[in-house]
C-alpha cells in the first residue's frame, strides 16, 4: 500500500508594497503629466510628444497607471478637452 497523497495548497502571496523610491517617482511622473497636459491644453497628442513617448495611447496608458484618470475625466467634463477630430 501507498501513503494518500496530499493535494498541493496554493499559497497566499501578499503583494511587494512599493518602496519609498518608487512612489517618490511615481509622484514625480504624475506631476509631470499633469502638467504637460495642463501646458498642451489637455492635448494628448502633443502632451505624447513633449513626453516622447509613442503615441497618445501611451498618455491614456499613463493616465490609468498613474491614478489620473479622474482628474481627466473632470478636466473632460468641464469642458478644459476640445473634442477630438470626428469619426
């Protein structure tokens, strides 16, 4: 006879907080986004490319990543966005 064998428990893994360094930066990049966007009147072409960065998906990217999409999504409201071209 053969010992049961047991089954495998997935192990809980806490998430690595972010170290000081990290959110020092992150606050850095977040002033700076907001504003560059501010300076280019919330234009995420221009802002992408005073950034350079690829392209204004990398802005929007940036936007969620950085916790910003709030204050876009106020600055939208409040009429501070000129509509983009039409489709």
């Amino acid at each position: 006879m053969t010992a049961p064998k047991k089954k495998a428990t997935a192990k809980v893994v806490e998430p690595r907080q972010k170290s000081l360094l990290a959110v020092a930066g992150d606050e850095a990049q977040r002033k700076l986004l907001l504003k560059t966007l501010k300076n280019n009147g919330w234009n995420l072409t221009h802002t992408a490319e005073a950034l350079k960065l690829a392209g204004a998906s990398h802005v929007i990217r940036s936007l969620k990543t950085l916790g910003l999409a709030d204050e876009y999504a106020a600055a939208k409201a409040d009429g501070r966005i000129a509509a983009g071209r039409p489709r």
